[in-house]
C-alpha cells in the first residue's frame, strides 16, 4: 500500500480490491499480486489423475501469476507511478541492453535535453553514412543500407563510464557503488537495493551505507534488503522490517539510544541475537569458546541442535540489550564475570531485567573471572594447562588482584589458549570436568521454557 493521493494519473491504483470483503474495507492506493490457478486450462486439469499423487506435488504450470491494482484492473511495469530504481547485487545479470544507464538517463536528464540530444544522435548517424553512401549501395541498383531510426534510440546505446572505464568492466563491487551513488543522486522517487554488501570490502560495504544514509530524506524513499549484520545495525534498527512466515516484525519501538549503541557497535552479530530461538550473552572470547563444549556436557546436545546462539559482547553492556529481548519475546541469558559484586546486588539487577532476561554470575565475589570459576570445579586444569601447553607469565598480578598462583596467572596471561584446551578436554570426555555451578545454573534456567 502506497500514498499517491498527490498524482492525478494514480486513480488506476484507488480501490478496495486488497480484500475478499471488498466492500467493508477503506479505499487504498496499491498493487495486489496472488499466484492463482489459470482458469484457461481448466479442461486439461480436470483430465488428469492425481489418485496416486503420494508426493502431494502442486502443478505449478497450471498457474500463473497475476498482478492487479487495488482499482481491479491489471497492472504491468509500465504502469509503474513511482520514479523508481532497482540495484540488485544478489546476482550478476549482464546488462546486455544497458537497462539500468537508460532508466539513470530518464531520471537524472530533463525531458526536453533528452529529445535535443536524441535528435542530434540521429542526425550525426544519418549524415556520416551519406557521406559513406556510395560503399554501402548493395548493387548497381537505388539499394542501399540505412539507418533504422526506431531503433536507433540514443537511451538504448548508453553506459556508464568513469575515468573512461565502462561500468561493466569496472568489477562487481565499484560497479555497485556507483549504482548506488548515482541512484540516489537522481530524482528517483523510490530506490531499491538488494543486498548492497555483495562483492563489497567491509571498508566499501560502510562506504555505501554511509552514501545510503547521507540521501536518505523526505523526498525518497530507499528499500534495502540485506542479510548482513553491519548494513542492520547501521541504518539504525528503528527502521528494520525483518520478514518471517507472513508477517513482518520491526523494532521501531526502539529507544533512539540503544539504536544508537548498535548503530555504532556495528560489528555486533545482530541478525543471530534476532534469529536466534535463545541467546546467551557473554563478556570475552573464553566464554564464547568453552560455552559449546560446556553445553554439550551439560545437556547433551549441540548449541545448534537446541537452538540457542552465543554470543560475546567484549565488555559488560548488556543493559542495550534488554529492551531488545523483550521486544523480541526472547529468552536471554548473561553471564558476567563477579567483579567484586554480592549476591544482593545481582538479585537486585535481576529484578530490574524483563523476565525472559536472566543474569547469572559466581556467587563468591572472590571467583572475580571465568578461569577462576573453572579452577575451582576443576581443580587440576591449571597445572593440566601448565603442563601441557608450557604458558608464561610475566606477572601473578592481574587488575587489581595481586600475588596469584603461577598456574592461574598463566591462564589469565593466555585466556583464548586456555578456553581452547578446555573446550577440547570437554571435547574429549577427558578427566571429571564439572562446569562452574552459575552456568549450570543459568543454562537449566534458559532451557524451562521448553
């Protein structure tokens, strides 16, 4: 549903044919489109025996798609009322018509320069072959070859070049930006992109997001479709439509500042947190890496087969995460290191969260990291870790924490190495491996709506 109410060439588009109840619905400016039996071959269908159809496989030649305005008449492109422009980056079409030049010089040239330069396309074609005349005669006889003037259309013949380069030979990805920039630097009134990151660096896929945000105003509307995770948070997820089944979801109920957090956190996985059945939140890289292996241990099946999705978040900011969870209707985890906090203070926390948010963390305030909370169900897996991977620490202070064993200041000194090897121990089945008691906990709290 579009509003044209200012086109007076757009009553096609008034009506209430969007609905079966025609008739107790308002009137809308719009485009219905349904997928729908062809009643021209009705005699053929009826002919054909699907008693032994065990597949339940629908005869897709029968139908045909048809495409009306909200008026009931039929509709085809070129009655299109909106300016608009089509970039698609999901697949490599060669634009063997030059389609796309075309409809930018239809846009970005005035009507009435158009002509003039169509006319003195023409002119120079016609008079360079009567200069040529006499070597293009096909025999003794008046036959001759000549230009055919309906096809030669100016608007037909034209690329886009820069620096002399053709647009064509430029590659995929700078073909895509200049697209792009030149689409939005016309007076089109409706411009489309499908997956704008196709073939682009992360520098050039920002490059074009920024261009994208910069010509985003009342005077047009941009579409983009995308299924990239930067391009999300970027243009801002008040403005995200994200479509599953029939429907459509948005989270334009957002506050401006926790958009604004992802806008600028913008190498966040958002599209796993909204896609994901469950989430769990963590602080660092250790967490991200021994939570599978810890899972598996503790239910006996994969993150994947259960449906939840890790994801580490390299700091404490989870508060942005809240509304988001609940908005979504998700169940979220946290777990957080202690950092000297009580008991009370995360019980208090907890009951500031929505309730499909859970923050768990050690109980014991002197359990201040994740290596920590291993070593004490663990017992053995610092010196295992010593041992075997032969560590060094410079230092047995760490933070504010001083004098601390070599075996756990070695961890610490090489945590990603560290939650490596516990996660293959867990792996392997190797040794008594118990997981700290607030992921056991936590992870049994995340899995009760089940």
């Amino acid at each position: 549903i579009f509003n044209l109410d200012s086109n007076p060439k757009a009553g096609a588009f008034f009506g209430q044919h969007y609905s079966e109840f025609k008739d107790k619905q308002p009137s809308h400016y719009g485009i219905k489109f349904n997928f729908e039996f062809d009643d021209s071959f009705i005699d053929e269908f009826e002919q054909i025996d699907f008693s032994d159809d065990s597949q339940n496989v629908i005869p897709l030649e029968y139908y045909h798609s048809v495409w009306r305005t909200f008026r009931g008449d039929s509709y085809v492109s070129r009655m299109n009322p909106l300016r608009s422009l089509l970039i698609d980056n999901s697949k490599y079409v060669y634009d063997l018509y030059g389609s796309y030049a075309k409809r930018i010089f239809g846009l970005r040239v005035d009507k009435e320069q158009q002509r003039r330069v169509s006319y003195a396309f023409k002119q120079a074609m016609i008079n360079s072959l009567r200069q040529n005349e006499d070597k293009l005669l096909l025999n003794q006889s008046k036959q001759q070859f000549t230009i055919n003037q309906r096809k030669a259309q100016l608007s037909d013949l034209l690329d886009i070049s820069e620096g002399k380069i053709p647009l064509q030979n430029m590659g995929k990805g700078k073909e895509s930006l200049v697209k792009t920039e030149l689409s939005l630097d016309s007076n089109a009134a409706l411009v489309m992109i499908e997956e704008p990151e196709n073939h682009l660096s992360y520098s050039n896929t920002r490059k074009m997001i920024s261009a994208i945000s910069t010509h985003s105003d009342n005077t047009r509307q941009v579409i983009v479709t995308t299924h990239e995770s930067m391009v999300l948070n970027r243009l801002n997820l008040n403005r995200a439509i994200w479509v599953r089944d029939s429907s459509g979801d948005t989270l334009k109920s957002l506050s401006p500042d926790d958009a604004d957090y992802f806008m600028r956190n913008d190498d966040f996985d958002i599209l796993r947190f909204i896609l994901a059945e469950k989430v769990i939140l963590v602080e660092g890289a250790s967490e991200y890496i021994t939570l599978p292996s810890m899972i598996s241990k503790i239910l006996g099946q994969s993150v994947d087969n259960l449906g939840i999705s890790v994801l580490s978040l390299r700091g404490i900011h989870y508060q942005h995460f809240f509304a988001l969870s609940e908005q979504l209707h998700k169940r979220v985890l946290i777990l957080t290191d202690n950092d000297g906090f009580k008991n009370d203070d995360i019980e208090k926390q907890n009951l500031e969260t929505p309730e499909n948010v859970k923050i768990e963390t050690p109980n014991d305030p002197d359990i201040f990291t994740f290596e920590v909370a291993l070593s004490r169900e663990i017992p053995s897996i610092l010196d295992d870790f010593k041992n075997v991977k032969h560590p060094k620490a410079r230092s047995t202070n760490y933070k504010s924490r001083k004098n601390l064993s070599v075996e756990l200041a070695s961890a610490l000194a090489h945590k990603t190495e560290f939650a490596m090897y516990v996660a293959d121990q867990f792996d392997k089945g190797n040794g008594d491996l118990r997981c700290p008691e607030y992921i056991t906990r936590g992870i049994k709290w995340l899995q009760k709506s089940n």
